[in-house]
C-alpha cells in the first residue's frame, strides 16, 4: 500500500500522500512523511532477507530527502529535523558500517578520466568529466568504475547530448515540459507548427508547461530562444506596454492548456515560479520548492531577423539532481522579411 504512493525517477524515489488542512496542525508536510517511510524501510532492512526486498529503495529516498535540505545545514522545521536525522542516523548504521578507505577509478572505454580517494564518510563528491571525447554516428563505449578498499561508493553517470529535429523524443525524467509558440493573426492567437514561419517584426507568445508528479526542489526552466527572436522584458522603461500587452496569456486553438483545468501561472503563490531572466540567447525560470501540480510559464519574443533558425529543445531539471529532469522537441523557425 505504501509503495503504492511512489513516484520514481532515474536517481531517487517519493512518497506522495494526500492529507486534508486539518493535518497542518500536526505540522504533516511531505518530507516529514517521506522520512517515516524511510524509517519504516529500514526496520525491514534490518537483516539481509529484508534488504534484498528493500533493494535500492532505501538510498533512492536518502537522496531525495538530503536534496531539499538544498545548501541550509537543516530542514525546514524541528519535526522535519528529528524525522530526518532519526532516518539517517538509522540508514547508516546499516549501510555505512565500513569505513571509506577506497580508491575510485574512472575510465571512458580504454581511457582513464580521472582518480580519486575516499577516507571518511563526509568527504565531498568528486566529479570527472570527459568534454574531449569524439562522437560520430554509431559511436559505441562504456563508462567503467575500479573501487579499491573497503567504504560504500556512491556513484553517478550522465551524458549531454543535442538531438537533430528528426530523431528526436520527448523525455519525461520525472518532469514533463512542454513548449508552444503562438502569433497573433486576424485578431486571434494562431499556435505554430514546426517547420514554423513568421514574419520580422511580429510578435510570439511563448508558452512552456511543466508538470510534476511529485515534489520536487530547486527546479530550473530553460528555454534556448532562436536568433530570429528576442525577448521582450516587461521590465525594461524601453519595452513597448503594447507589445508586452500582447502577451498577455490567451490560450489558441489546440493548445496544451486546454488538457487540464488546474494550471497554476508564475508567481501565484509562495509555492511557484518565482524569478524569471530572459536574455538574448535564453528564457529561464527558477523555483526553489514546487508542489505535485501544473505549472504555466509564458513570455513574449518579437522576431527581429530574418532566415531559419533551428530551436533547441525546452529543458527543465532540478539544480541539484539533473538526473530528474524532462525536454521538449526542438524545431525549425523560419523568419520572412
């Protein structure tokens, strides 16, 4: 039944419970509940048949629970602490009995991209990277890890990649993000299909939609604008009050928008989108704490060059945990003069 409340992602895992007002008089908040989970998984990894039933569950919640500390040295609150540190302290007794005394070693196919050692359990994260490596069509190679000495090693890998318009998919990595572009045409919004076409001077609404199954923390938007288009900031004395006007949220025809009625827009409560910066190559978004929900961003570009243009695809992730993330499509912009 409790696992019948997970939300899993590549990295960690939670638990997502349905409580009504009256439980904030107990101080209920979703940590809190996701630490009582991991103290219940630990009283059944007590012995090795129980942590073969556990699995990777236990240390799927650590990180998730460690993560929304984010750079505070506590939680939110003291119920939240002693949950916590009760799960933890508990969590290493089992798994962290030995004391880290390794060398790590990393390897990109036959070649070596970095070595390290561990001694103690607060020793920091160590991070390789290979930017050199040469990529062609086909290309196929392994991520190798060598550990040496006694301790538990705790390990990630991830790749970066730029997909062309043809081969790519949407990836829901525990975040959907989508993204629409709109013109305004016969005194209506017109919703753009990719290969899109536009004329220089017209203004787009950006819209971008990100939905969350569970909470997430310190999560980022980041939406690449083209070169034909430049953002418009309402915020600058320079920017035209009619043309930021225009981008006021109208949704067109066969928008995503229309699939649910619960959207919530930027900065509409404490718990959202709270700080924006559109620049010249990019529009972002930063939340620090987002609720399980649907969230609506928007933003408004006029195209200022003419030519194609390809547009990379929207990217959303939470800072601190990349492996949860989700991107869109990318397309293909054409500005008429």
């Amino acid at each position: 039944m409790i696992l019948a409340h997970a939300s899993q992602s590549g990295g960690k895992v939670q638990f997502n419970e349905v409580l009504d007002d009256s439980y904030s008089y107990m101080l209920a908040t979703p940590l809190r509940s996701n630490a009582a989970v991991l103290s219940a998984l630990l009283r059944l990894a007590a012995d090795a048949e129980g942590r073969g039933l556990a699995g990777d569950l236990p240390f799927k919640l650590v990180r998730a629970i460690t993560q929304a500390r984010g750079n505070r040295d506590h939680w939110e609150n003291t119920q939240e602490n002693v949950f916590v540190l009760n799960a933890l302290t508990a969590f290493s007794r089992i798994y962290e009995t030995e004391t880290p005394a390794m060398t790590v070693r990393a390897f990109l196919g036959p070649r070596p991209i970095g070595a390290t050692r561990f001694s103690s359990l607060s020793d920091d994260a160590v991070t390789f990277s290979d930017p050199e490596q040469q990529v062609t069509p086909g290309l196929k190679t392994e991520v190798r890890l060598e550990k040496e000495g006694p301790g538990r090693l705790y390990y990630a890998t991830r790749m970066r990649y730029a997909p062309t318009e043809q081969s790519a998919e949407r990836i829901n990595a525990g975040i959907d993000v989508r993204r629409e572009y709109a013109v305004a045409r016969d005194g209506r919004w017109v919703r753009l299909q990719s290969p899109m076409a536009i004329r220089r001077g017209e203004l787009v609404r950006v819209d971008l939609f990100v939905s969350l199954p569970t909470l997430r923390h310190f999560v980022v938007v980041d939406d690449p604008v083209p070169g034909g288009l430049e953002p418009v900031n309402r915020d600058l004395a320079t920017a035209s009050s009619v043309d930021v006007a225009k981008g006021e949220f109208k949704a067109a025809a066969g928008s995503w928008w229309f699939n649910y009625s619960d959207w919530s827009d930027y900065g509409r409560f404490g718990y959202s989108f709270y700080h924006q910066e559109l620049r010249h190559h990019a529009a972002r978004f930063f939340a620090d704490y987002l609720p399980a929900g649907r969230y609506h961003l928007t933003y408004t570009a006029q195209a200022i060059a003419a030519g194609r243009f390809a547009v990379m695809p929207v990217h959303a992730e939470e800072m601190y945990d990349p492996d949860v993330f989700g991107q869109g499509l990318p397309a293909t912009l054409t500005v008429e003069p």
